[in-house]
C-alpha cells in the first residue's frame, strides 16, 4: 500500500520527504489529511516553492499532526488545473506575507511527487512551450517596424521580453489571443493585486501602464492583429493595467474604427464589470465577449476584496445588459479551497446564476497569502463542501454553463 508523505525544504532549498509522517492539506485554516482520491501527478510544466517562515506539517502514527523540522513546500500550477487544497504549514512568530502565488499542497506518493489538484481544462494555446522563443525578440522588432513610434507597441514589447506576458507576446506572434491595456486607473483596491500594491505590502509581479492609449492607438493594433492572426482576439484589461471600462470612451471609439476596417476575429474585455455607464458604451460599441472577475456571488465577501467604489449589483447589471444584447459572458472566478466552496458561497451562487446565465466560469486559483487573505473575509458559517462538490454544485445550478480555466474562441 502506497503511503502519503509530507516534505519539508531545507534551508538551501532542497526538498525532502519525512517518513513516517502523513502528508497534510488545508482547507481554508483547516487541516486535512490527504487521500489517493485528491492528487494527481506533478504537472511538469509545475513549479515547486518553500514557503519561508512556515514549517512543513505532518500525521504521525499515532495521529498527531505535528511540524516537520524543515520549511513547507508548496507547487505552484500550471494554469488549467484547480487546485484542491492548500500546503499544510504553521507559521512562525513575525512571519512576512507571502509573494502572490497560487499555493498548492504537494506529497510524495508512490515514489513521485504528487498534487492536490484536478485538471479543469485544456487549451494547447496557452503551453509554455509556445512562448518566449528564441525568435521573439526578432518578431518585437517586426511589429515595431509595421507600427512605428507605437506607445503601446513599445509598452507591450516591455511586458513580452521583461514579464513574459502571453497575451502580450501573442501581439509579436500574430495569432490568438492579444492584449491591449488602456486604463491606468481603476476603480477597485483589490487585496493583492497584481499590478499595483503599497510598498510594505507583497511586490506585484508586474507593473501598470503609465499612459491613456488613444483611440486611434488602440485601432491600429486591432485592425493589425485581427486582420491577420488565426482565431485572433483582442483583450482590454490585462494584468499590467487597471480597470479598463474607466477608458470607455477611448476603448468605444477604437472598437468602431476597428470594425469599419475588419469584421475578423473578436473583440473581448476583461473587466470587474462594476462601471456600468462604461460597459453599457462598450457594448454599444459592438463588443463581442466579456470576462469578468469576480471572487463571491455574495456582497459581502465580494466588498471585503475587492474595497471599491462599486457594488456588486453594479456588476450584475453589466452582466445583464451584456448578456441582453448577445455578448458571450464568462466569469472568471477566482478560487482558494475552504473559501469559495463554503455552503453559504455556494448558494450564493445558485441564486447568482438563476438571475444571470452566463455561459462560463473559469476558475482561477487566487494567487494570495491564504492566511492575509482568510483575516479580511467574512468567517465561514459551516464547514466547506470540497472543490469536488463546489463544482459538481455549479454544474447542476447551471448545466448549460461550460465550467473551465480558460477563454475560448468564440465563433461569430
């Protein structure tokens, strides 16, 4: 019989097992033990990471659960995949917050490294092995021949070659999915966020745009992108920018040159949806599909992380309009096991999806310090149901609802 076994990181590092101690989870601030039932192998495309000032955890035989003199380590996923739990760790006395990524629990299991994970989508378009080639430098200084003295050619060349952004790289690539940011304001103050936080905080990965693109700017990587690139799709609202419907106006009237030049491809926003004067003139525009990000279905818990000046029943009636007037909707709802799938989340969410069909949810692993993020939101009322049973509960509210990870080509 294969047994579960927790690892620990030494200080340089290196990751090791301890036998005789049960690997562990965590739900939320629960632990659990893990069974065969919740891992999976080790994506490759995974990364591994110690969790620093947090000791790793462990059963022992006699059922004690107890540190392991060594760090915890965690695995980082690729996207596709749902992470069920988190590592199991205790934290010590004047601990920092950790960087934002998405923590995962990872074991040894027979012989191999495993995760607590399921695989939620597939989308070859978005392997690693598609992107930051050796020729993309090459094909940056194409596109800046082809749009010369371009603000958001050179912005989103920096975000290719220094971030590696895919959606930006996309652009340099001529296919697929490419994003243009326009906003750099925003009109939520979301714990963790990935483009702006205060300096004693967690550093963000990436940094805002600095400029309003103009119309005209926006129109010519538009026309230039979806007049050529196979399954092509332009995306306002990326990770290096704010909330993109403040530029409605802007991203409005690019949207019409657009589509006085190319009808090809489509055109897409990802947006907190909670300025709705601005989704309403985007939509007008002729806006094809809209992601919105959102975390509860419950005002609440949607107020405790997000802190803006908008509601959530700001975002349904974006929703609503968009959905009334035959925009592909999907919400791009951001997941962390024993938060999401609280009982009181899930009805949220039956209720949600009563009023407002949307045609997909990707779930997106919260990239956050659980234990920050855990001390701003509402305490939970019941135990949590599982990501296994918080999905199968989304399929049946919704089952003409695709429940994946990521954005798909619409056909027009």
């Amino acid at each position: 019989m294969h047994k579960i076994t927790a690892l620990y990181a030494d200080e340089r590092g290196e990751i090791f097992d301890a036998p005789g101690m049960a690997g562990l989870g965590r739900s939320g601030g629960e632990i659990v033990e893990l069974t065969p039932e919740d891992l999976i192998p080790l994506p490759e495309s995974a990364d591994l990471m110690f969790l620093p000032d947090r000791m790793a955890m462990g059963r022992a035989a006699d059922g004690e659960i107890l540190p392991v003199c060594g760090r915890a380590v965690s695995a980082i996923l690729p996207a596709g995949y749902t992470r069920l739990y988190l590592p199991a760790f205790q934290k010590q006395a004047g601990a920092a917050e950790l960087p934002l990524y998405g923590y995962t629990a990872v074991v040894l299991y027979k012989d191999a490294l495993y995760t607590a994970a399921i695989y939620t989508d597939e989308n070859s378009k978005w392997n690693p092995a598609y992107y930051n080639t050796h020729d993309l430098k090459k094909l940056v200084k194409r596109v800046q021949k082809d749009l010369p003295d371009s603000r958001l050619v050179d912005h989103l060349a920096h975000c290719s070659l220094e971030w590696h952004c895919c959606t930006a790289q996309n652009l340099f690539y001529r296919r697929w999915e490419a994003g243009i940011p326009v906003s750099p304001v925003c009109n939520a103050n979301c714990f963790g966020c990935i483009s702006l936080q205060p300096a004693e905080c967690c550093p963000s990965p990436q940094s805002r745009i600095t400029f309003r693109p103009t119309p005209e700017e926006i129109a010519a990587i538009g026309i230039y992108h979806l007049s050529a690139a196979p399954e092509g799709i332009i995306s306002f609202g990326q990770g290096c920018e704010g909330e993109p419907s403040l530029a409605a106006d802007n991203i409005a009237a690019g949207i019409r040159q657009i589509r006085s030049q190319t009808k090809k491809g489509q055109i897409n926003i990802n947006t907190n949806a909670g300025y709705t004067e601005g989704i309403v003139k985007i939509v007008d525009a002729g806006l094809d599909t809209m992601r919105v990000s959102i975390i509860s279905a419950d005002a609440a818990s949607y107020a405790a992380y997000y802190r803006s000046n908008y509601a959530l029943d700001q975002v349904k009636a974006s929703i609503r309009y968009a959905l009334d007037h035959g925009v592909y909707v999907s919400l791009n709802l951001l997941y962390l096991p024993g938060f999401n799938d609280r009982p009181e989340e899930a009805a949220a969410w039956q209720e949600f999806f009563r009023a407002l069909p949307v045609q997909m949810v990707q779930i997106r692993n919260l990239n956050i310090d659980p234990d920050a993020f855990l001390a701003i939101m509402p305490p939970a009322q019941q135990p949590a149901l599982g990501t296994k049973v918080f999905l199968q509960q989304l399929h049946e509210a919704a089952p003409q609802m695709l429940i994946g990870s990521f954005s798909h080509y619409v056909e027009n």
